[in-house]
C-alpha cells in the first residue's frame, strides 16, 4: 500500500491541530515542522501526513502557502536516514508543470539539499515569505530522471507500491464546476496576517477540508467488492454434522380455562357416586343420556 492511499483516520483533536498548522504561512517553516513533531507521536503521523496528501491532491483545497507547509512536513517527517515514503508524490509536485514555478522550485529546493546548508535555510523562512520573495525566479529545475537518480543512488527510497484496488476508486472531494479556478491563486485567496478577522473564502475553505476531514475518511469511494458465501467443506466419515434445529412451535391453547365449572356438576356428582356403589336405574338412565347429548358416546 502506498503512502498516498493510506485511509486518514485522524483523531477529533488532530484535526484542529493540523489546520492550525496548515495557518501558520507566517511562521518559520523549521518552526511549523517542530510543532508538528511535537503535537503528533510517530505511530499517527503516517495517518496524519495521509490526510496532507488527501489535501495536496486538490489544488484548490489549500492555499499555496499551506501547500508549501504541508510539503515540508512531508519532507521532514522522516529522517534522512530512513525511508521517506512521500519521496515519490514530492517528486510529482516538483515535476509537476501545472503548478506555480514558487511551489515547484520549494519542493526541488527541499529535495535536492538535503545533505547540504540551504535545505535549513529554506525552513528559515515562512511560506509568506517563500512565495513573496525572488527565490523561485531564479531556481533552476531538474528532470525528474535527475531526481530520481538521486534518491535511488542514496539507498534510502524505494519505489513505490500501488493497490490494485485503488485504480477503480474515485475521489469523494471533486470540484464544483460552478467554481471558479482562479480562487485557487493567491491572489484571490486573500492571505490574511495573523489576528486578522477578515471573513473572506478562506474561512469557508477551512470549514470545507474540516468536514471532508471528518465525515470522509480515506479520501476515496471504491466500490464495493462481492464477497459470496464459501461453500461448505465435504464431510468424512465419523464427522460430526452441523445441525440447524427448526425451532418454530405452535402455541398450545387450553380453551377449557375459565369456562363455568358448574355446568357438568349433577353428572360428576353422578360419577362419583357411582364409584363408591351401584347406581338406581334413574340415575343411570340421566347419567346416559347427559354422554349421548355430549356427543362422548354412552
């Protein structure tokens, strides 16, 4: 399973917690990416950064200044010396030429200086001061079989696995066509500096990846797989079988409860009598004639 497909399965309290990250365009990058260390334990970050790259797949999902955070953290979440599994979607976005030359040159710059000074120099910055400065004007881009040389030469990235079972799945966030592109850009994303109480889209944008974050998990509707029964397996001799019971019984109803217990009193009388001794023929004769009106016989 990629790194990419992993279901973001976050937490109630992660959720505030990663947006609050994804605001922070006027910090320092090495800050943001400290806080995120420090706010998410190891064993939730692979969940964690599978929410970003849920959020990265979208271009209008975050602003450019939360993508930039948000590729940082994805860089930095794993020590050079282990193996990051985001390398092959930041080598997507650094080859990707649909998208601002400020991202691609800050996702080149973070690829190819990580064993060199200028990778902490870049986390100095801001994402604000990132996207307002000249850096990216004069960034020189690499082919992406130039990249990829790299980081198969170091050792430490693998290629990456891809599910069948993603192919078929389609994204459960899709754009609305009655919106347009250009709110995407910076220009119209209106960032605000920090304690600003502007109410612009951006607040409707955070509400947006705050819902999809919550009632979405896993960022893809695939559909669902038939699973039959399996037939059961043959028996041997001496084996025992499974037996299912019908259980279904039908009431019993006593129809003679609560009936008048003085009809009949002369004939049980009768009856009893004539357990102790022989009976005058009177008797006899009403204790025959009350059988056959009975219907009992006589």
């Amino acid at each position: 399973m990629s790194a990419s497909s992993v279901v973001p399965t976050l937490l109630p309290d992660e959720r505030p917690d990663i947006l609050s990250l994804l605001d922070a365009a006027a910090r320092p990058l090495a800050d943001v990416v400290a806080d995120f260390l420090a706010r998410f334990p190891r064993e939730r970050r692979l969940r964690v950064c599978g929410a970003l790259c849920f959020l990265l797949e979208d271009k209008m999902m975050l602003h450019p200044t939360g993508r930039l955070i948000a590729f940082a953290i994805l860089h930095q979440s794993y020590s050079p010396q282990t193996a990051n599994p985001y390398i092959p979607i930041l080598l997507n976005a650094a080859c990707d030429e649909t998208s601002e030359k400020s991202e691609r040159a800050f996702v080149q710059l973070l690829l190819t200086s990580s064993s060199g000074n200028s990778n902490n120099e870049v986390l100095n910055q801001s994402a604000l001061d990132y996207i307002n400065g000249s850096v990216s004007a004069s960034q020189v881009f690499l082919p992406r079989e130039q990249l990829e040389k790299q980081y198969c030469s170091t050792g430490v990235h693998s290629s990456p696995q891809t599910s069948s079972f993603t192919a078929p799945a389609v994204r459960s966030a899709i754009p609305d066509p009655d919106v347009r592109q250009s709110c995407a850009n910076s220009s119209e994303s209106s960032i605000s500096p920090p304690g600003s109480k502007q109410k612009s889209a951006s607040d409707d944008r955070d509400t947006t990846i705050s819902v999809l974050l919550e009632d979405i998990p896993g960022g893809r509707l695939g559909p669902q797989w038939i699973r039959p029964t399996p037939p059961r397996l043959p028996l041997f001799d001496g084996e025992l079988q499974w037996l299912n019971p019908d259980n279904n019984h039908e009431l019993l109803w006593d129809y003679s409860m609560c009936a008048d217990t003085n009809r009949g009193a002369a004939i049980r009388d009768l009856i009893a009598r004539a357990l102790k001794g022989p009976l005058a023929p009177i008797q006899q004769e009403f204790l025959a004639a009350s059988r056959s009106r009975t219907g009992k016989g006589s």
